[in-house]
C-alpha cells in the first residue's frame, strides 16, 4: 500500500527562514521580534556622521519604544501572554537599552561604570529567570523592573534627542552658544544646558540606582528557588 501523499505546501510555508513561520506568531510576539529586528538600523542611523539620519535613529528607538508598549497591551487585552513573551518582550527591551547605553558612552554621554551597574543587574537577572525556566516557570517582571525600565527610557531618550541637538547647532552655526545668550535672558542657562551632558548624565545615574535596587529586591524576592537549584546540584555531586 502507497503512503498517502502529503498535501503541497501553501506559499507561506514556502517562505525562506526565518519568515516561513511567522503567520503563526501571534501579533504580540511578531512585534517583539519587530523590536529586536530594528536595533541594527537603530544603531547604523546614531553611528552615522549626519545630522538627518541621527534624527531618523531617535525616530527608530521612538518606534521600538511604541511597540513594547502595544505588544504588552494587545496581549493583555486578547489573552495572547506566553511564555515566549515573557521571556523575550523584556530581554528585547535589554538589547535595545543596552545597545544605546553602549553607544552613549562611546559618544562621551555617560561614564561607563554606570552602564556596568545596569548590565550587571540585567545579566543578573536573566541568568535567574534562565534558571527557573529549567523548572518550566517564567519569572514575570515586577513594579521595580518596570520603573527601572522607564528610567532608563528617559535617560536613553534625552541623551539622544541632547546629542542630536547638539550636533544640529553644531552644524547650523558653530557661534550658536553666543548666538543664544546674546538675545534672550535666558539663553545663557539654555545655552549651558545643551552645551554639557549635565541632563543625561544624571537621568541615567538614577537609573543606575534604581536598576541596582531592583535586581536585588529580585533576587531576594527568589532566593529560594537560588537555594533550591545549589541544593539538588550538591545532591547529583558523586
């Protein structure tokens, strides 16, 4: 007896990897991935040396930023939360965090100490849900992970719309300092503001902060499943 012949393959599983599944990801999931998908143009945009495309990378990061927002909403609101979701909305908020913080300090906008903090609390804390994902669990995101996480939003976004302006004026008129405190009372505290790095530099120290109590407030929170996992490797010890 023949085996029964399979049935053709439509054309979108005859799509090349990796978009062959993704009509079955769901519309959150297909937007963290959207997430991940524009950070290299996000950084090819801030690197480059014009003024219009360093816009158009505050525009991209602005957009990345929209889809965290809505993924989590229209899962919430469709009952579409998954496992994958909760794991690589928030890692897809990592990369992109880090990615800019990276950048900043290789710009001069921050020092690097304080984008060592955070990415020691962010390693931290993957590494913990990495861990309890062997127990077939997902470690969802608290209050503070989520406020550290809008801090650092706010650091990232001022740091880039300063440096944008700066290079702007820069590139309109080099004398734009004296410009603005010659014609407005004002203008001089103005001019000092955009002229130093006084602003980002202090957003993101409390986003360091707040990025370091969280993680420990997390792992306190889930020490005992820490506890769990050193005493069941000390039992398979021979």
């Amino acid at each position: 007896m023949k085996p029964a012949k399979s049935a053709p393959e439509s054309g979108k599983d005859r799509l090349p990897f990796p978009f062959f599944r993704l009509q079955k990801v769901n519309l959150p999931n297909q937007l963290t991935l959207l997430r991940i998908a524009l950070i290299p143009l996000f950084i090819t945009l801030f690197m480059s040396d014009s003024v219009t495309a360093q816009w158009l990378a505050l525009v991209v990061f602005g957009a990345s930023a929209a889809t965290d927002y809505f993924d989590g909403k229209i899962a919430r609101e469709r009952n579409l939360i998954t496992n994958f979701g909760k794991i690589m909305d928030p890692l897809a908020d990592k990369i992109l965090m880090l990615t800019a913080m990276i950048y900043f300090v290789q710009v001069g906008l921050v020092p690097g100490w304080m984008i060592v903090v955070i990415w020691i609390r962010e390693l931290g804390v993957t590494g913990l849900r990495t861990l309890v994902a062997t127990r077939q669990k997902v470690l969802a995101a608290d209050s503070w992970g989520k406020l550290k996480t809008v801090l650092q939003a706010v650091a990232i976004v001022t740091g880039l719309l300063l440096y944008v302006i700066q290079n702007t004026l820069n590139e309109v008129s080099p004398d734009w300092r004296l410009r603005l405190a010659s014609h407005h009372w004002w203008g001089e505290d103005l001019g000092r503001l955009l002229d130093t790095n006084a602003l980002p530099y202090w957003l993101m120290l409390v986003a360091a902060i707040v990025s370091l109590w969280s993680g420990i407030r997390y792992f306190r929170v889930n020490w005992r499943i820490v506890c769990q996992e050193l005493e069941e490797a000390e039992k398979a010890e021979p």
